[in-house]
C-alpha cells in the first residue's frame, strides 16, 4: 500500500512540474526536447518505484 501511495504522490509533483514546464513558452525544437525528456524522467520513476531499476532509488515518503 505504501508502494502505491509513493507512486501516486510522486506522479502528481512531476504532472504539476510538467504542467508548469509547459506553461513556458519555449521554441518549437526547445520544448520538443523537453517533452521526451519528461517522458523518459517519467518512465524511470516508474520503473524505480516499482523497483526494476534498482540504481535509481526515490526517497520513501512516510505520510
């Protein structure tokens, strides 16, 4: 259950960090990149919280 918390409060501060990021406005070719790099930062937490990727470790939040 605490995995599932971890996740949900971890996806909820990148989905406002992006949404901020994207309020920018960034060129064209700027904010492409910007946009696969979120998504790649997404796939790893992810991946970490889960814990396929065991070299990436997201601090424990103890609610």
């Amino acid at each position: 259950m605490d995995l599932i918390i971890n996740l949900i409060v971890y996806l909820i501060v990148f989905g406002l960090i992006w949404w901020l990021i994207g309020m920018l406005p960034l060129p064209s070719p700027i904010g492409l990149i910007v946009n696969v790099l979120f998504i790649v930062m997404l796939i790893m937490i992810i991946l970490s919280v889960t814990g396929i990727l065991p070299g990436i470790s997201l601090p424990r939040i103890h609610l």
